[in-house]
C-alpha cells in the first residue's frame, strides 16, 4: 500500500508540472496571432506554393497568346552569304550576242570573257513577307492559344478551391481540437472535484479505497488525454500553416464559428450553379473546343501557302556583270498537291479527338451532378446528426449534474456518477465530431458548387 502511494504521489508530481507547462502554453497562446477563417483562406489563396506555380502557368500562356498573335504581322528576315571563291566566275560572251548593227557590226566584235576575282564575295538579302492565305491557319492558331490561357485560368481555379478546402478542413480540425481539448479539462475539473469528495467519504469510510483509486486512474487518464490533445493541436496549426505558405512554426490562435449556417438549400438552383462554374466542367469545354479547333487547323493544310514578298539584294566583291543590287516583289506559292493521302487520315483523328473531348464533357456533368447531389444530402444529413449530438450532451450533462449533486449528499452511488460522466465523455466527443461533420459538409457543399470563396 505505501509503494502505491509513493506512486501516486510521483504521477500527481509529474501531472503537476505538465499543469504548469500547459498553463505557459496558454500564457504564450494569448499573446499569438488571432487568425479567422476568412483571413486563413484569403492568405492560402495569396501565398499557397501550389497555387502560385498555377498562376505562374496562366502568365505562360498569355505570353504564348501574344506571341501568337504577332505571326499575323509581316516577317522581316535579314540573310548574309560571304564566301571565299576557290573557282572563278567565268561570263563568255559570245561575238554578236548583243546583236550586228549597221556600221558597228557585230556587239561584242569578238568573243568576250569576263571572270571574277578570286577573292571574299558576299550577297545581303533583305526580306520582308506578309502572310495572305496562312493568315486563316494563323487565326486558328491564335484562338487555340487564347483557349490553352482559359483553360490555365480554369486550372488556377481549380487549385485555388481546392486549397480553400483544404484550409476549411484543417481550421475546423483544429476547432474540433480545441473543443475536444475544452472538454477534456471540463472533464479534469469534474473529475478533481469528484476525486475531493470520494477523498472525504474515505476518510469517513463511506467508500471503498477501489472506489478512490477507481476516480484517482479516471483523473489521471483525462489529464493524459488533454496532454494528448495539445501535442496534436501543436501539429495541425503547423499544418495548416504549410497551407498558408508561410513559416510552419508561426504560432497563432483560431476562432470559434458560430452555429453552423442552417439556411434553405435549392438543389435544382446547386446543380444549375455547378454545372456552370465547375473548372472541371469548363475546362472540359474549353478543351472540346480546342479539339475543334485542331481539327480546323488540319484541314486548312490543304490550302495552299500564299505569302507576298519583297526583297532587296546587294552582292559585294563580284564583277561588273553582275547588278550590285536588286529588288523585286511578288507572291510566293507553296502547295503539296499529293501527300498519299496523311492529311486525309490525320484530319480523321482529329475528328475523333473532337468526338471524344465531348463525350469527356458529358462524363464531367454527370459526375459533377452526382457529386452536387451526394454533398447536398451529407449538409442534410449532418444537420440532423448535429442537433441530435446536441441534445443528448445537453440531457447528459444535466444528468451528470443533478448525479454529482446528489452524490455529495449521500443520496446516489458512485458508480452512477461515474457511469454518468463517461458517458458525458463520449457526446462531448460526438457532438464535437458532429459539428467538425457539418462545417466540413458545408465545405464540400460550396466546392461542389464551384463557388470562388
């Protein structure tokens, strides 16, 4: 009996000091940042890695866009050709070329030959081209780049909800935390008053000494259990913070949410709302789309290549036959008249591409749908759950009161009493869980519905 007793009184020692260093905790708690829900969601969405590299995809794209969108200007191309001659440029021209005139005769009299010196030559083309009936394809193009930005767009959104979610889930996790947390001492309060007043019944022998140990290893589990749950608080505000995107060891404080938002859902209008604001939805579009598109600019390759062109050319270092310069304009012409039939196949799959990306789009809406509907019914659900969880903890309380009560005037036992208080124990639990259950259905609900908050 005196070595339980040296036992007892080295755990209540060290409970003691885990008393105290909670206590500091606290001290420290008071003094930290105090961040709501809307303050961790709009600093998620401006600081969050992952969606910073999105958005970093967006600027991407529109730079691409405005790039795609210069190649329907004229192209100016500057060639230089220097060469050493290893053999000469020989003209011969032959006796009368130009032609036999009265009293001059023959223009040249006799064969000429002219040769260039062997020595560094160069010819400087300059080149201006504006395309005509490639403007069509490059149009296409351009609009296909314009979707491929709408679609980073829609996938920055994306990201973007779903760390909203995210957020949600990890702030009410930690309210459910700092519930449970709340509970656990209100139960070590309970439990050392209770503990107080077995402590006098045994020395006026009313108890047993199994009686007194029995609330002694009660109070000891529920201290534990409280110490369990600030260490695991301490991980989820680190977690949350990698949310954020900033320093995981900032310390601060959440906000309790008043009562959960009870107000009138309209599913029709949810899946309405949802199929028109789902990135997923929209991007599946955007992406049926482009398909056309491809398939577009395919069968544009079966028109020819039409381009207008001036140019202007300078030859250095060659002989006087040759024009020092030249210029001309004119259109220049490309056409495959006889591929064996690739475009022909190759504008086939791109019809079947087009195929598929609707039938992609018609997979999204049901889904979506049936995420809207399943989401809608778990708000539903988790209603009735909540305020079921929140009468019983009040009837349970209310019991563990009057038992305790009359407890202390001799007129219940004590197994009542503690048969009370566990079973207050576990639908502080389940009301916690309840609440954590609806906030986080509420959540899903607003992502459901595609909603930007």
């Amino acid at each position: 009996m005196r070595s339980f007793k040296n036992r007892y009184l080295a755990l209540s020692a060290v409970l003691l000091c885990l008393s105290f260093e909670a206590r500091a905790q606290s001290t420290t708690k008071g003094s930290a940042e105090v961040l709501t829900l809307q303050q961790a969601i709009e600093l998620a969405l401006r600081e969050n890695r992952q969606i910073y590299s999105a958005s970093l995809d967006v600027m991407r794209s529109t730079e691409a866009t405005a790039a795609s969108r210069l190649r329907r200007l004229p192209t100016f191309n500057v060639d230089i050709f220097a060469a050493q001659q290893l053999t000469p440029i020989d003209f011969t021209f032959e006796r009368g070329v130009f032609g036999t005139y009265p009293g001059i005769g023959p223009v040249p009299a006799e064969n000429t030959k002219l040769s260039t010196p062997m020595k560094p030559t160069a010819v400087f083309t300059t080149r201006i081209t504006q395309p005509l009936s490639t403007l069509y394809k490059i149009n296409l193009g351009l609009r296909q780049s314009e979707l491929n930005t709408e679609i980073a767009r829609e996938e920055l959104r994306a990201k973007q909800q779903q760390v909203t979610r995210d957020v949600k889930r990890g702030y009410f996790a930690l309210l459910q935390t700092q519930s449970a947390l709340a509970s656990a001492q209100e139960t070590v309060r309970m439990y050392r008053e209770l503990d107080r007043v077995t402590g006098n019944y045994l020395a006026q022998e009313v108890v047993l000494k199994s009686d007194s140990l029995d609330v002694k290893s009660r109070l000891a589990k529920s201290e534990s259990d409280a110490i369990t749950l600030v260490d695991q608080f301490g991980i989820q505000k680190q977690q949350l913070n990698l949310l954020l995107g900033r320093d995981v060891m900032t310390d601060f404080s959440v906000v309790a949410l008043t009562d959960a938002d009870n107000g009138e859902l309209d599913l029709a209008a949810a899946r309405r709302q949802a199929l028109e604001l789902r990135p997923e939805i929209r991007e599946a579009r955007l992406k049926m789309r482009q398909s056309d598109l491809d398939r577009r600019i395919k069968k544009a390759e079966y028109i020819p290549e039409i381009n207008a062109t001036f140019q202007y050319v300078v030859a250095a270092n060659f002989n006087n036959v040759i024009p020092k310069s030249y210029m001309n304009i004119g259109l220049s012409v490309s056409w495959e008249v006889f591929d064996w039939g690739r475009k022909k196949h190759e504008l086939a799959e791109k019809e079947f591409a087009s195929a598929q990306a609707k039938s992609v789009v018609r997979d999204a809406e049901s889904k979506v749908l049936i995420e809207v509907n399943d989401s809608f019914n778990k708000v539903r659900q988790a209603r009735r759950l909540f305020a079921v969880s929140e009468l019983n903890r009040e009837a349970a309380a209310e019991n563990v009161r009057v038992l305790t009560n009359r407890y202390k005037v001799q007129m219940s036992l004590l197994s009542d009493v503690l048969r009370a208080h566990t079973q207050l124990e576990e639908l502080n639990n389940q009301k916690t869980q309840a609440l954590l259950g609806l906030w986080t259905a509420l959540a899903e609900y607003e992502t459901a519905l595609g909603e930007d908050k």
